[in-house]
C-alpha cells in the first residue's frame, strides 16, 4: 500500500465552536485494513488488537461485500498507530505471516466518521480553547450532572451540557454549580445548562435507594465509600443516632439492617426525603425514628433521654450492642460536641450506666498534619480529655483542605462531666475552623 499520512483521529474545524453543530463534526479519514479470509479472523484479530480503529459505535471488523464465493473480512486498523507494513511490530509481523497474512493484504479505505463516532472527550479536546483546563471531574446523581465550569468555559456552557446528554445515555439534565454558597442546608445554587429542568432524583447507595430534590437537599456521591466505612461497624441490634442525617445514607441502610435508628436533619426539606426514603426502602418504623431539630436540641434532647431511659429500664439495649453518633457536618460538627460533656446531671445515674457509645465526627483541616489537628481540634471542642479509637482522612476537597474522621468513645466520665475525678473544664480555646465549605 502507499503509505497514509499519519492522521489524527479527532474532529478537525471545530475549535471555538460555541452552538453545538453535529454536521460539522463529519469528516473523511483514510485509515489503514487488512482483508482476511474468514476462516482466519478470529485467528488474526487478536494480534491486530492493538492496531485496531476504535471509535464510538464503530465496529473495526466488518464483512466484505462482494459475489465471489470465498468471503472476506475488513480489519480497519487505526491510522494514527500504523502507516504502513513495518509499523507493525516484527514480532506481530512473523505471527500474521504464519496465518498467510503478508505486506500485500495490507490496503487502505476511506471511511466517514460522524459526530456518533466520537466520545465527549474528543469532542471537547477538539472543541474548547487548546492549552487551558478543560472540563474534568464532573459527577453524576441520578439522572443529573454536575459541572463546576472555570470561567474560560462559561462561553462554551451550552454545548458541553448538549455534548453529555447526547453521549451519556443515563443523563437528562446538566447543571453548573454557581459560586460557592456555603449556606446551612449545604445545598447550593444551581443552573441548568442542558436538558430537562427535573432536580428529583433517584440513586442506589449501600444496597438502598435514595430519591429527594437535588436542589434543596445535600448529597455527595464521593461520600459513598465512607457511608459504607461506617456502616460496616453498626451490628444488627445496636443504636445509631445520626445527628445530621441529610436525607438518610447513614440511617436509611442502618436502619434496613436491623439496627435502631434516631435520624435528624434541620432542613424541613432533607427531613421530608428522609422519611419518603424510609417508607420506599421498607423500614420497620418501631426501629425508625426522625427528627427536624438542630443538633444541639437532638443531642441535648432525643440523643439524652435514650440515655436516660436505658439507665432506668424504659428503653433496652441488648447485652453486647452498642450505641453509635455520626456527625457529618465537617464545617461545624465539632461544635457541637460540647453538648455531651456532662449531658447527664443526675449523679445517680452513673452506676447504673454501662454502654459502649461510639462517636464518628467530622471535621475540616487545613494544614500539614492532618491527623494531629483533626485530634487536636476535636479534644479542644470537647474540654476534655477523649480516647481516640482511630482518625481517618476521608477525601481531599482542594489543594490544602482534608475531610477527616475522628472516632472516639464517649466514656461515663464525659457523659457524666467527671473526668479524672474532677468537673470537666468547658471548652476554652477554639481551633480555627474553616468554615468556608467546598461542598
Ligand atoms: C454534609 S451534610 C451530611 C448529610 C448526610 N449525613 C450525608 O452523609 O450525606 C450535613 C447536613 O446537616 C444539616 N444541618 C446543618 N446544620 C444543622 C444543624 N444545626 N442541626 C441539624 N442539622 C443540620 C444540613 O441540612 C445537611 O443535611
Ligand atoms: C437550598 O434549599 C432550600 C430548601 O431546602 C431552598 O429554599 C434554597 O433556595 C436552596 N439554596 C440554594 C442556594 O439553592
Ligand atoms: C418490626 O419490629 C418489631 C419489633 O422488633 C417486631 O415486633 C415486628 O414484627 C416488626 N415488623 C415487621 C413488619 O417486620
Ligand atoms: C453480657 O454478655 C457477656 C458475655 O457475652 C456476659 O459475660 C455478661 O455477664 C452479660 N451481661 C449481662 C448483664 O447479661
């Protein structure tokens, strides 16, 4: 064959374009094919499998229309790898000798490739301003994605939203995430760039599903390896109180595996989706409850009176279960930790108190050591002194800033406000938080 020119296999002409033409992205590429007789293709495509053309919805072994009575095969093979015979590697080379497959099989073919063949990448690589960021880490909830475009890109917005609902079949809606609003409810302010104006979705998390309003409630799908994380500690027959439960990722599967659940949230919309989520997963709710209360009233209230009630009998706990806090709001959640350091007064109580309780609370560090401030910062927030069970970096959120875990036991001796001995110092120095959330 004459050798082609190497060529490149992305769209061309296209650089700049800002209204989203599929007609444009046709074009014409003569690409390198080996014919085979039938009778050897399966023989021979395994040894062309790393010359082979991919592209979108594109098969590079295809019949050859022809009347003859032998019948043949296309291989197409990308002209990008391969220009000519010796590209080819001499070890590949020798083994398609051996199945008859010489130099002279060797041809080209000029195919047409269209908008379909290509994948988003390409078409963003072909498309956006060469040399500058292009559109990376997007996530997907349900049926929505979600950008958060750098200035450079805002021109380009509406295709790229058209681009992914075209060639991400389970996308119907695209948004780009505002500027940072670091509000209560955690949720942020969104704006559609392609498709469907819908923000109620559905996903499966931890073997349940979850639907709620995306706009109105907080959800993170990087948030799924830790739910499991801690859902793997929780035992059938032990009690979760999830002080700051969004609409259920901690409660909603706990609850589902046989353990009893206090779930509270103070965004009237999270508590709404919180409790459609229950009764869609099918929770027993003598083992469900839920709460629209802040985290101190949760804490000083709900989370205090359970802890009364076992002491006194009116509630149960069976022998070996144990009682777990989850308290995810990294912003703030240490804050509130306060709260349990001498939550029971009733002096009278402590000797008939004998219950594991395990807390899981999250916070945001900026600095070098990660794991000494997260401990140091929930120690200074309690007032006193805490046995530390294991401190976790749970996901970087930008360049200096870790979500971490920080789990300890809450002893008698908080609970009560005796530690060592003596009365518990309330909290003095507070640590800098950041308080500005990313998310
Ligand atoms: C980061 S989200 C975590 C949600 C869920 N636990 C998860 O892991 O996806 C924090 C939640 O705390 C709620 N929240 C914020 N301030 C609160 C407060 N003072 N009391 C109770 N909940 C609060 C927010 O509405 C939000 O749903
Ligand atoms: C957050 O959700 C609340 C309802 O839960 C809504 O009223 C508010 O507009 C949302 N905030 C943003 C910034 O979209
Ligand atoms: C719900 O839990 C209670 C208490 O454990 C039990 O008696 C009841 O049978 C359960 N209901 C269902 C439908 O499983
Ligand atoms: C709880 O179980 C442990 C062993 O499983 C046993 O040693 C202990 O006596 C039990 N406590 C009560 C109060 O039943």
């Amino acid at each position: 064959m004459t050798p082609v020119l190497p060529v490149t296999l992305l769209p061309i002409g296209v650089r700049g374009m800002k209204i989203l033409n599929r007609q444009k992205f046709l074009r014409k590429v003569v690409v390198p094919i080996l014919k085979v007789g039938d009778e050897k293709v399966s023989e021979v495509t395994p040894i062309c499998k790393n010359y082979l053309l991919k592209l979108e919805n594109f098969k590079p072994v295809q019949p050859l229309k022809q009347n003859s009575e032998n019948s043949y095969k296309i291989i197409h093979l990308n002209p990008e790898k391969l220009s000519q015979w010796s590209d080819i590697d001499n070890s590949d080379r020798e083994v398609l000798q051996k199945c008859g497959i010489t130099e002279q099989d060797l041809d080209t073919k000029e195919i047409q490739i269209t908008y379909d063949n290509f994948k988003y990448d390409s078409i963003f690589k072909a498309v956006l301003p060469e040399n500058e960021e292009t559109v990376s880490g997007f996530s997907q909830i349900g049926h929505i994605i979600h950008l958060n475009l750098r200035e450079h890109l805002l021109d380009y917005k509406q295709l790229i939203g058209e681009v992914l609902i075209d060639k991400i079949k389970t996308c119907t809606t695209v948004v780009n995430k505002n500027n940072i609003i670091d509000n209560t409810y955690r949720n942020f302010s969104m704006e559609i760039i392609a498709g469907e104006e819908n923000y109620i979705v559905t996903v499966k998390e931890n073997g349940c599903n979850f639907r709620f309003d995306f706009s109105k409630v907080y959800w993170n799908p990087r948030l799924c390896k830790e739910h499991e994380r801690i859902l793997e500690y929780i035992k059938p027959g032990d009690v979760l109180f999830d002080v700051f439960c969004g609409v259920g990722p901690f409660s909603i599967p706990a609850a589902k595996r046989k353990c009893k659940v206090f779930a509270n949230d103070l965004n009237p919309d999270s508590f709404t989706w919180l409790n459609f989520n229950a009764k869609q997963n099918k929770l027993n709710m003598t083992h469900f409850k839920s709460y629209n209360l802040d985290g101190k009233d949760f804490i000083c209230n709900i989370f205090k009176d359970f802890l009364v009630g076992l002491c006194k009998g009116t509630e149960e706990l069976q022998n070996g279960s144990k009682i777990h806090v989850t308290m995810n709001l990294p912003a703030m959640a240490v804050e509130f930790l306060k709260h349990f350091n001498g939550l029971l007064e009733d002096k009278l109580l402590m000797e008939k108190f004998n219950y594991e309780i395990i807390v899981y609370v999250y916070c945001f560090v900026v600095g070098d050591d990660p794991y000494k401030d997260a401990e140091q910062l929930v120690r200074e927030s309690i007032g006193c002194d805490i046995d530390i069970l294991n401190t976790f970096n749970v996901r970087n959120v930008s360049p200096k800033k870790e979500m971490m875990r920080v789990t300890f036991k809450l002893t008698k001796s908080i609970i009560f406000g005796v530690n060592q001995g003596s009365i518990c110092e309330p909290p003095t120095k507070k640590l800098c938080v950041e308080k500005e959330l990313k998310d």
